[in-house]
C-alpha cells in the first residue's frame, strides 16, 4: 500500500525511467505528483468555426481535411506536414513540425477537431502544431485541459498520465487535513474531489470548488504556523533593555530623521525595552532611510551592553553598511567590525576572538556571520538587510547565536498589507512611508526601440557633465537566450566598441565570481566606469550617488516592483535623476503595466499594482523568504479567503492551542513549515 512519503517509481505506470524524468521538476513522492498542479487550463470543450477564429487566441476547430497532406524537408531533423482543413465557413492551413506519421492518420474527407493557436488573419487562417484527433475520438478535446509547468524531457502528456496515476494510487488514502466542522462552515469540497478536480476537472464549476477548497487549505496551514511562530515568541521572556538616553546619538546624526524614521525608531526601541523578544519588520521605499533606524537599535542595544550584528545578502552591501555606519558609529562609543566570506583566515581568527571576548560590539558581514565557528559574548540585536533574500533558516541560525536576541529585518521591497500578512505574519512590521527631504523624484519615461539612438546621445550628454549610467538587461549572453533580449556581454561590447568608444563601459552579471562582482561595482563607484550595463544584481547593490540615469532594456521582462527596485538605484545623489523603459512589446496590457511606472513613484501602490497583474508566485522572482510557497491561493485574489481562513485557523487555536483533536491537520503544519527550512517543533 502507498503512502503520500512513496517514491514516484513504485507508483503503477512511472517506473524507473518516467522518474528520472519527473526528478527534474523536483517530483519525487507521491505527494510531489499530485501536488503538482496545473498553471493554467485550456477550455476545449466547445468548437468555434474558422471564420470565428481570432489570431492570437487558442481554440478547438470541427473541420474536414481537403486534400491528402503534403510532406517536405525543409533540412536535416526538420520535417513539414501541411494540410489543408474546410468547414462552410473557409479554410485553415495547418502545418505540423517533424510529425510525419500524421501523412497517413490525416484522411482526406474525414472530419477533425484541431485545437491550437489561432494565426494569419481574418482572409487566411493557420494554425502550427495544433492537438488534433477524429471527431468520434475526443479524448485530448471536449474537456477543460490542465497545463503544467513543464522542464526539457518532460511533455504534457508524460505528466498528464503520471498525475493520473498518482491520484489513482492514492484515492482512499488522502487524508483530509481541514476539520470536518470547519470544512463544513466554509462550504469546501472533500479533499479527494479537490485533487481529482484540480487536475482533471468535470466542469468549470468542479474546477472552481477544488481551487476554493485547496487554496483556503493553503491558507489555513499557512496562518496556523505563522501564529504558532509567534505565540512561541511571545511566550519567551527575556531581560528588559533599560532606558538609554537617544539625545547623543541623534545630535551624531548629520541630518534630522524622518516622523516617519522616528516613529519605526520608537516603535523598536518599546519593543526592545518589552521584556519579550523584538521581531520586527522596517519597510520602507529604497532611500527612505531604513538603516538609520537600525543604527538606533544597534546604539541602544550597544548600550545596553549587548552585541549587535546586520547580515546583508551581499559582500559588496555588507561592505558599503559598514562604510556608512562605522563612522557614524565609533564616535559613540561602539567598536564595529566586518567579516565576509573573503576576510582572510587570520582576520576571522582575530574577528572570532575579539567576538567572543566581548570587544567587538557590532559586526556588519554577509552570511558568514551565522558559519559555526563564530561565537558571540552577548548577543542582543540580529539585524537583516533584504529579508526576503534570507531564509527563515538563516535567520533562525544567527538568532540562534545569542539567548533569544532581538531582531530587526530590513525591506526597500514595498509589500502590500495582504501579501505582507501571509510573508512575515510573524513579526510585527514598522513603515517607514515618506522619504527623506530634499529627494527629488526620478523622471522615468516608456519609449520603444527607435529611440536608441536619442537614448545614447542623452547618456553621452550627462557623462560630459560627469553623471554615470547604468544599463539593465534581462540575460547574460545572446547565445544562452537565442531570442531578441540584450544581453549583457554582447551589449556591453556593443557600445563601447561602436556606439561610445571614447567612454569607459563595464559589464556585471550574477555567474560572474562574487569578488569579479565586487571589484566591477567598486570601480564604478569609485567613478572609475561611466556606464555599467548589468542583469538584476544591481537592484540590490553599492550606493553609487553620482549614477543620475537607469535605461532598462526589454522592460516587458521584468515584473514591476523589481523595476521599482531598479529605478531606486538612481536619484541618490542632488542631481536630477533620470529612468528609461525600453520595449517593443505590441501586447497592450504589458504597455499599461510599464505605465504604471511613469505615473508613481509609490513603491507600495506599484507593488499592489504587480500583485494584481502577476500574482504572488512572481512577486520576489525567485522565491526566498522562507516560508512555505502557495501553489494554489493568489494573495490578488484571494484577500476575502485569506480571511476565512485566518479566522478558523484563529477560533481553532483559540479552542485548542495544541491542535490535539486534529493531528493530521498539525502534523501537515509541520511539514510544511520544516520543508521551507524552518521548524515548529
């Protein structure tokens, strides 16, 4: 008998083979295949005629084959087959790539139905490699169709029927995670019905029912753990800090902090005097001021005789930290240090000891301040730069340093309220929603590629006056992408060689060895580079103040908050400031979501614009925060479930706060939260 742990080849009808295949998507359990769900459906239960087709569109066509199909080879390992199709409203050419044996199943007078991209236009219609079967058939049509993410050696249909198997495998032993009663209250499916319907829905109705009921499951689990990560906190009693007089280190300060500082400043500091661990979250826009208000934290830490350290995700960030914050630091009293991954051995040996003696107060380094050697004497304040690029885990590990320090994460990624609930619903969060005084805006305008040639004399223009630019593409070289983007290497060879041969242009990219990455950014902060084209590693990176222009190619490409992201590396300094998305996409809602950009620079009201159009899946990328990943709910969407499900996750805790009368439902938590890298035992 399986069990939802078995390993997917002792599934009936996967095997050996059709597992090393499924390997590549991480599917290795029986609950990895059924958990895989699809990304999108195909509607294919109802048939257009041709004169109805729109280009563009993906539809299911009852038609007659005309006239035997033709063969050709165009070249070697590239075969055609093209048929032509009528019904009584005109014709479609359908061409099917390397599927010669199509030559003898299409018969001329037969009737088909062929699904697929519409293409052409409305005189001449076309389709490429559409699904096709005989009308009698439908096995492939006439039903709603998942779509799966898929990897190279991985089609559709491999997955289709591996799902199929997995569900069959399992159907009497799926255990029901959600209470009855609180599945009653909330009108949900059995979860049987659920994973049948997700992937092989009777209806749109069926579809929809599964989802709710998936989706509020997510949630639920999702909304028990959070809660259990804070009780746990809450629970914890730690030594108050003491009062600290403030007035020295603000009068250190070479300017006057925000309402808005000030108020994140209070917020942390009550926190830190509570007699319960701090876990706090700073957001704010980039350049709103975040560090200032963990140099506050790490002073009246420091003067509470405790040990603070700041993480940041890179060298170059932890490095430029500790530039900015020693000087401010030092005079007050604090001895600061810093340790990254290319700190010598005899400094880290130095570092190590000076740590655990208590002679070092605050430490500024990347990851390798949680490595196992480092021991601290007294650690009371964990900073993190950039949350979202650690996991819980790392967190956890430099937090586990000390007796229950406080800790303080640090966002310049604007997240919206409901999205912000479900990410960081353990820890408290602190806003920091004006900028300081005297930023001025970036001007940031959407053109399409005929304005290159306008674009470089502009960047030759703020070069004579001394600015630097940066240019950002979406991949590394042409080859690895074979399409249209621009790609860094090319690009960069591009313009130095052709377009500004009298400039200095560097190129950076994430293959690059972190130390070539660093000596790259420090040279074009040190003015020594006038333009740096770059993919994304730049979004976090060096303060480079004099950088007055960002030009972003294939801007489609990029989700807008990471676009945000990019333009807050420029319009640090007092000079105006200046960003240019560049695309050619004819696609009208990607040109509306790109004018978004040039009508706010409210890094909240992009990032609830980015939500809606992208869901949650894309918010990050890559996804890094730690905690459990939602495969079926959409926070743009979901909002109202998101509550329902808060709420009887809420009143079930509140009956039983050890989830005693449901252990499937406690033991699925657990699960959940342990693969995302953190635990809740």
């Amino acid at each position: 008998m399986a069990d939802l742990k078995t390993d997917v080849r002792f599934i009936k009808g996967v095997g050996e083979q059709r597992a090393k295949v499924l390997a590549k998507l991480n599917i290795r359990t029986l609950r990895d295949l059924i958990s895989w769900f699809p990304r999108r459906y195909e509607d294919r239960t109802e048939t257009r005629r041709i004169a109805e087709l729109v280009p563009g569109e993906t539809a299911c066509v009852l038609a007659c084959v005309a006239a035997p199909p033709a063969v050709s080879r165009v070249r070697k390992g590239l075969d055609l087959v093209k048929v032509r199709a009528v019904d009584e409203t005109g014709a479609l050419d359908v061409t099917f790539f390397n599927q010669a044996w199509l030559k003898n199943s299409l018969r001329t007078g037969e009737t088909y139905v062929f699904c697929g991209r519409a293409e052409g236009n409305l005189l001449r219609r076309r389709m490429t490699n559409p699904v096709v079967e005989p009308e009698g058939r439908r096995e492939a049509t006439g039903r709603i169709v998942p779509v799966y993410p898929l990897t190279a050696g991985v089609s559709q249909l491999v997955l289709s029927r591996s799902v199929r198997q997995g569900l069959d495998a399992c159907a009497d032993i799926l255990p029901d995670v959600l209470p009855d009663e609180i599945r009653r209250d909330h009108q949900l499916c059995r979860i049987g019905y659920a994973y049948e319907n997700i992937h092989f829905p009777e209806s749109g109705e069926a579809l929809d029912l599964a989802r709710r009921r998936l989706a509020f499951e997510e949630l639920f689990l999702f909304t028990l753990g959070l809660r259990r990560l804070r009780r746990r906190r809450e629970t914890v009693e730690v030594e108050p800090f003491r009062p600290v007089d403030m007035g020295a280190f603000y009068a250190a300060l070479p300017f006057t902090l925000t309402e808005a500082q000030r108020r994140c400043i209070d917020e942390a500091l009550a926190d830190m005097a509570s007699g319960k661990p701090m876990n706090r979250l700073c957001q704010g826009d980039v350049g709103s001021g975040k560090t200032m208000v963990a140099a506050a934290c790490v002073y009246f830490a420091v003067k509470n005789g405790r040990q603070a350290a700041l993480m940041a995700p890179t060298e170059i960030l932890a490095r430029q930290h500790w530039e900015g914050l020693r000087p401010l630091m030092e005079p007050l009293g604090v001895r600061c240090a810093l340790l990254t991954g290319s700190s010598t051995a005899k400094e880290k040996k130095v570092l190590a000891a000076s740590l655990a003696a208590g002679e070092t107060d605050f430490i500024v380094g990347t990851h390798a301040l949680i490595t196992g050697g480092l021991e601290y004497r007294r650690l009371g304040l964990v900073v993190t730069d950039e949350q979202h690029r650690f996991g819980v885990g790392q967190r956890a590990a430099l937090a586990g340093k000390g007796d229950h320090p406080h800790t303080l994460v640090m966002s310049a990624t604007p997240i919206p309220r409901t999205l912000a609930l479900i990410l960081y619903g353990d820890l408290d969060v602190s806003v920091i929603d004006r900028l300081p005084p005297g930023r001025r805006p970036v001007q940031t305008s959407f053109v399409d590629g005929s304005y290159h040639p306008r674009i470089y004399k502009f960047l030759r223009k703020l070069v004579g006056e001394g600015r630097q630019a940066y240019v950002v593409c979406s991949a590394v070289s042409e080859s690895e992408e074979g399409d249209d983007r621009k790609a860094v290497t090319e690009y960069a060879a591009k313009l130095q060689q052709e377009v500004f041969p009298d400039l200095r242009v560097a190129y950076v990219h994430g293959k690059m060895r972190p130390k070539e990455k660093d000596a790259v950014m420090a040279a074009f902060a040190a003015r020594e580079t006038d333009i740096l084209v770059s993919t994304t590693v730049i979004e976090v990176g060096v303060d480079v103040p004099n950088a007055a222009v960002m030009v972003v190619e294939n801007a489609e490409r990029f989700g807008l908050s990471q676009l945000h992201q990019l333009r807050g590396r420029v319009g640090r300094g007092p000079w105006q400031s200046y960003c240019v998305l560049i695309s050619d996409s004819r696609n009208e809602e990607t040109r509306q979501r790109l004018k978004i950009m040039t009508k706010t620079a409210d890094g909240f009201k992009i990032a609830e614009e980015d939500l809606r159009i992208r869901g949650p899946g894309d918010f990050f990328g890559q996804r890094q925060h730690g905690l459990p990943g939602l495969r079926v709910a959409d926070i743009g969407c979901d909002a109202q479930l998101l509550r329902e499900a808060q709420g009887a996750a809420d009143a079930l805790l509140e009956r039983d706060p050890e989830l005693k009368s449901c252990p499937a439902t406690a033991e699925r938590m657990v699960e959940l939260f342990t693969e995302a890298g953190d635990t809740l035992n």
